[in-house]
C-alpha cells in the first residue's frame, strides 16, 4: 500500500444525503425503509417512469434520423426556448422582448454551477446568501464556484413554519447588490414556503435594494400539481422587469433524474445584454463539460413541444404530487390516531417532496437502530418514499422516538 503515489488521501465521509442510501442498502431487515434520497416512489415502492417518458423515447428510437453528433455548447436550442417558456409561462415578455439566454445544463445541481460560476466571473458583488437551512449541496456548490456564502434566516423551529421576520431582517441587512438564493417551490428540507403576499414583499425589499435573485427551481409541478401555481414566485420577479438568474430541473417533475437534464435562464434587461451573457456563459460551459448529452434534453423537447404529451405529462405529474399530499394526510392522521405527543399539523402544512419532522438527531437515530427507518439527520424525511403499507411502521416509530427517545 505504501508505494502508493496516493497512499495519502485519506478516506472521505459520505455525502449526508447520499450516505443514507449507502447504509439502507447495508441493512438485512425486511422492514427496512428508506425515506433519504429525494426520488419518487410508487404506492409499491417502485421508482418510476412516467408513460409520456416512454412515448417521447420510443418516437426518438424510432426516428432514423437523428444521429448522436455533439450538440452546440449550449445545448439544444428547442429545449431552451420551451425550458424557458415552461419556467417563465408562454406570454412571458421577458422571452418575447428577447431578453432571456438559456443554456442546457448538467440538471439542476450544473445550472446552479454554471450560473454561480458566470457570476463569479462577471458580477461585481461575490456574496450569495442562502437560506438556513438549505439542501445541502448548495454552500459546497456555490463555494466552489468562487462566490462567497452566508445565510439568511428562513425557517422557525418553534412554529416549523417560516420566520418571515428573520427573513426580511437578514435580507435588510444583506450588502446592496449580493447574490440571494430562493427556493422557487418547496424548500428543501423544510417543505416551507412563503405565501404570495410574502413573496411580494420579499421582492419588494430585494428590489429596493438591488439584490439578485437566483432561483432554484427543482420541483416545479411536483409541489401543487400544477405547473404555472409553481412557478409563480419567480414569475413575480421577472414581471416587474428587473434581471434574475434560474436553475431548472427536470430531475422530479419528468422523473429523468439520472438523465441529468436541466437549464440555466438568465433574464436581463435587454436583448443586448442577454447576447453578451450567453457568449459568456459559453465559456464556462466549455471546458467544464464541453457541451451537454443529447438524450435527456430530446425527451423533454418532444413532451413539452406536443400539446397532447405535454398534457399527458402535466395529468401523470398532479397524479405524482397528489400521492405525496396524500401521504402527508396518512402520516398525520397515522400521528393523531397514536395520540403522539405534540403537533403534528406541519406535516399537512409543509408542500413537496419532504417534511422537516423536527425529530432531533437522538430519535433519528432511534427509529434508525429500532424501526430500520433511514432519513438524513436533521430529522427530513422524502414523503414520496413512503406508501400506505409503510405509513403505519413508520407512525409507530414516530410515536416510540418521541416518547421514549427524547
Ligand atoms: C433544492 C434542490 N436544488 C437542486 C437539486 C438538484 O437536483 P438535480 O441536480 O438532480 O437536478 C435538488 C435535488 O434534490 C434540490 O432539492
């Protein structure tokens, strides 16, 4: 071993999130359950893909046309122009006045990279601010890219909900011109969102004071159900005219999660600007990646080009988020049926893929060694991992962690 040019590195832990699946797959029990990894499941526990997926691929194979020759560095073009029609909505002006540059990215995880990175390059202010908590890639993502991060207050644990208060405070105080990184819908790991109403205001303070938002959008239609209902917030701050930074997946609401598919819009203040930032995102993107994977993106442009498949595909998405609603109502009233000490309405309150329990790393760890249940340790578990079935296991390792593992 010793020979080893390497025998240096030492071991690195696992990623908190990823770590979860590692010792799920670890475990012999039959109960085992894994409410870790942010990935929808079926009502029988199956990973998914979606009908309309199928169909786009099966017309793709089907075409002897299409060849595997690299696409442009930023992608396919029909997919950014309805990548940026589906996040901004179809009248958008932004898109009609030409003052919006999409670029084909890596998912959400690389849109978020490339658009921090063009910042880095390019923005006079180096500071982004993100919530606490946040999914936790986000500061490594962002540190990486060369910015600098700090964090707003964003969620209550005393009342599981927002701290609005604490919110506009930070943001206040935040230096004119910093980086702002918003949850477009369902904040991960809380499952909080602002209201319309405090949305407006969270707009009307960043834009008196010149701070940039950038939206991270990895759950639209997978919250509500509905697409437009999902992306009001960012819609919000692109009709008043002012610029703004996107990052889209399509990881959750097409279910194309290892397909890596997604895409960075920046909207500027003219067309002008808007060319000049897409030749720069250019250079970013080449030698990060070169240019992006044809597949995915093709999938995506079929759907979302077709008036029937998109229709298809917005039916089977509500049906996705529908059984996460109604997983949440199961649990709870799973909750209230045990008597279960304390309240547990923030789990029908909370919206997408997760709920913050608010169970302390002791009980995670308790329903972990006791129940074989595997969740991150802040307590956050992945409701779309959970089915009827497993509802009341999962119930009765609640109610066993709170009263007996304080
Ligand atoms: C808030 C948030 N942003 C971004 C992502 C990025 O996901 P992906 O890179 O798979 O699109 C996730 C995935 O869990 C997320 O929860």
């Amino acid at each position: 071993m010793s020979d080893s040019v390497f025998a240096s590195v030492v071991q690195a832990p696992e990623d908190p999130i990823l770590g979860v699946t590692v010792a799920y797959n670890k475990d012999q029990s039959p109960v085992k359950l894994n409410l870790g990894v942010g990935a929808y499941r079926t009502e029988e526990g199956k990973p998914l893909v979606l009908n309309v997926v199928r169909k786009a691929e099966q017309m793709l194979v089907n075409d002897q046309s299409r060849v595997k020759e690299y696409l442009p560095i930023t992608g396919l073009a029909d997919f950014n122009k309805l990548s940026a029609k589906l996040i901004f909505g179809a009248n958008s002006p932004a898109i009609q006045e030409n003052r919006v540059t999409t670029v084909q990215c890596l998912s959400g995880t690389g849109s978020l990279r490339v658009g921090a990175e063009f910042l880095a390059r390019h923005y006079h202010e180096k500071t982004i601010y993100i919530p606490q908590p946040t999914w936790g890639n986000h500061p490594k993502v962002f540190t990486l890219a060369g910015l600098s991060v700090k964090s707003y207050r964003y969620y209550d644990p005393s009342t599981r909900g927002l701290d609005f208060s604490g919110l506009l405070e930070d943001l206040g105080s935040a230096p004119s011109g910093a980086i702002v990184l918003l949850h477009a819908c369902a904040h991960n790991p809380t499952g909080v969102d602002p209201t319309s109403d405090q949305w407006e205001q969270i707009r009307q303070l960043m834009r008196s004071k010149g701070l940039l938002p950038f939206f991270d959008s990895a759950y639209q239609g997978f919250a509500s159900g509905n697409l437009d209902a999902d992306a009001e917030s960012i819609r919000l701050f692109v009709a008043d005219g002012g610029e703004c930074l996107a990052a889209q997946s399509y990881a959750k609401n097409m279910g194309l999660y290892g397909e890596r598919v997604g895409a960075l819009s920046i909207v500027c203040k003219t067309a002008d600007v808007a060319t000049r930032v897409e030749s720069q995102l250019k250079l970013v993107i080449r030698p990060m990646f070169s240019n992006p994977p044809i597949h995915g993106a093709s999938i995506v442009a079929t759907i979302l080009k077709d008036g029937d498949m998109y229709t298809e595909w917005s039916v089977e998405l509500k049906a996705m988020a529908d059984r996460i609603i109604s997983m949440r109502q199961q649990l709870y009233d799973a909750l209230c049926a045990r008597g279960t000490p304390g309240d547990w309405s923030h789990i029908i309150k909370q919206i997408g893929m997760f709920t913050f329990t608010g169970l302390n790393t002791n009980q995670v760890a308790f329903m972990t060694k006791e129940y074989h249940i595997y969740m991150t340790s802040d307590g956050r578990i992945s409701m779309a991992g959970l089915s009827s079935k497993t509802v009341p296991h999962l119930a009765d390792a609640i109610h066993a962690a709170v009263t007996s593992a304080a």
